[in-house]
C-alpha cells in the first residue's frame, strides 16, 4: 500500500474499532451496523491504495503506460511545451478500482515538470486534459521525448508527484499516484510509433503502449 494511503485507512480504522467497542458495551444495532460500514471502506481504501510490483519490459526503445485503466482517446496532437513538433496523445482513465501509483514511461531525465492549477471536469472528458488541475513531467533520453500529465478529475482533488526537474527515474519507476479517480495523458512525439488501442486494458510500467523508430 502507498504511504499516502495511511492517511485515509487509519481513521477508518479506528471508527471501526471505536464502535465496534462501543457496540460490546451496549449491543446498539445501529453503532454495529455504522462500525461495520467503517470496516468495510476501511478494506476499500486499503484496495484502492494498494501498490504491487511491476515486472518491466526490457529494451530502452520502449515507452510505457504511467498509469493503469483503459485507453479512451488516441489522437494527434499540435506542437505542444517540451514535445516539439506533432505527435500523438494517449489518454488513460483510471476508474477507482484501478491501482493509481503513477510510473515513468521511459528511463530518462526530467527535463520539464509544471503544475497547472485548474478546475475539476470528469476525467473522461476532452476538456479535462486542457482546463483541469494537472502536472505535466517531460522525460528525455538518447531516443527523444516523452511528455505525461496527471489530471485530476471530479473526485480526484489530490495529485501526488514526488520528482521535480533534474531527477532521473528508470522506466517503471513510481513517481505518484492520484487519489480517487483520474486520468493520465501520455504526449508522445512523431518518432514514437504508438502500439496500443482504443479501448485497450493497460497496467503501469508494464504495458507497451509505443516504440521509438530507430
């Protein structure tokens, strides 16, 4: 489980605990029944933040998907900060049954990191990617640039990213999550041949979502 999980499952926790205390003193339904509905988010969040082990693909040609949940959009791109020229944008929603830790698509350098205050449209939106509150991160390498951004959604009110400007990640690495909800978008320039679907189930640091032409 991510640390940033202890802040919610530990107060859930405890309300349990405390009525079900409550509940052995004074055989209440109603305390048994709130201590049981707080047991059971309590198992949610525990869930929801937890943070498995990733076996990461070989070859550093490769780009991965930072994030886990389903493809919703892939489209072109005009020229945009870091990426240069046109490419393709890969979009990932992550529902709240996805595992939400972040990872790097690529091993490389940050080379750009900005965070864009925003507003709070539903993640699978178009709009999102453009007015939403979100970090961008630029990746560089031997092979080129690859551009993510973590965007909040209409839960999602947290986004948590541990690496800044200078820092060099492996591909795979964790460098965040964002909690309860969101989307990731993977900015991919025109030397990255896109190797996923629309549609398409993709786990973090694991799945191949593009390749660099030689």
């Amino acid at each position: 489980m991510t640390r940033e999980g202890f802040t919610f499952v530990l107060p859930a926790l405890g309300i349990s605990l405390v009525l079900f205390a409550i509940w052995a003193l004074s055989s209440l339904a109603i305390v048994l029944a709130l201590g049981g509905i707080f047991f059971f988010l309590t198992l949610f969040l525990i869930f929801f933040f937890r943070d498995p082990e990733r076996k990461t693909p070989g070859g550093e040609n490769l780009v991965l998907s930072s994030a886990d949940g389903k493809i919703i959009s892939i489209k072109p791109f005009p020229s945009v900060d870091f990426v240069e020229g046109k490419g393709t944008l890969v979009s990932v929603f992550m529902s709240v049954f996805d595992v939400h830790v972040n990872r790097a698509p690529i091993s490389g350098k940050v080379e750009h990191f900005k965070y864009n205050p925003g507003r709070f449209f539903p993640a699978f939106q178009d709009k999102a990617s453009l007015e939403n509150e979100q970090t961008e991160l630029g990746f560089q390498n031997a092979h080129g640039r690859v551009m993510i951004k973590q965007i909040a959604g209409i839960i999602a009110r947290r986004i948590v990213c541990r690496v800044r400007r200078g820092d060099k990640l492996r591909a795979g690495q964790r460098f965040g999550l964002i909690k309860f909800g969101s989307r990731v978008d993977h900015l991919l320039p025109e030397n990255v041949e896109v190797r996923a679907g629309l549609d398409q189930k993709v786990r973090a640091g694991e799945t191949i979502i593009g390749v660099f032409k030689e």
